[in-house]
C-alpha cells in the first residue's frame, strides 16, 4: 500500500513542475485516480503524457503497491483552458 501523499511525491519526484491531485477511490490505498499538469506534456500525445507518469510511479506499479490507476494528464494551457487555476 502506498498513501496519497506518496503517490504525489512520486509524480513531483518525475515531473518536477507538475501540479498535482491524487484521490483515493477505494480508501484501501491501492486505487487511485490522478490528475497531473505538467509544461512536460506540451507536443505530447496523451499515451506519451501517460508514459511520463507510469514512469513516476515505476517503483510503486513494479511493486503492486498500486493495483489501479486512473489519471487525467493536461498541459497548462489545457488547464486553463478548462478554467481551473493555475
């Protein structure tokens, strides 16, 4: 099992500029859903964007400390554009 607030140090550790929001879906701390923006996701197609946060989490997925994993990935002009704050 790894917590929230691993998963987020993690995703900082691989994408240093990344903002990033992390929820528990199943409060057994092994599913989680993600949403990460990132200035690294510019010119990226969404299985590349997806491949920078596998490889955050590397360790934690090798392990099955995370059983599932759903993310959202946005630059930060798509965040903007979504009206959310930067």
């Amino acid at each position: 099992m790894i917590s929230s607030e691993q998963v987020e140090m993690m995703i900082r550790a691989g994408l240093p500029d990344a903002q990033v929001q992390v929820q528990d879906l199943t409060g057994t701390l092994d599913h989680y859903k993600v949403v990460v923006v990132s200035s690294q996701f510019e010119g990226k197609r969404l299985v590349q964007r997806h491949q920078l946060v596998y490889g955050a989490l590397r360790q934690a997925l090798s392990s099955d400390a995370i059983h599932a994993l759903t993310m959202e990935t946005y630059t930060p002009q798509d965040w903007a554009q979504l009206g959310q704050p930067a």
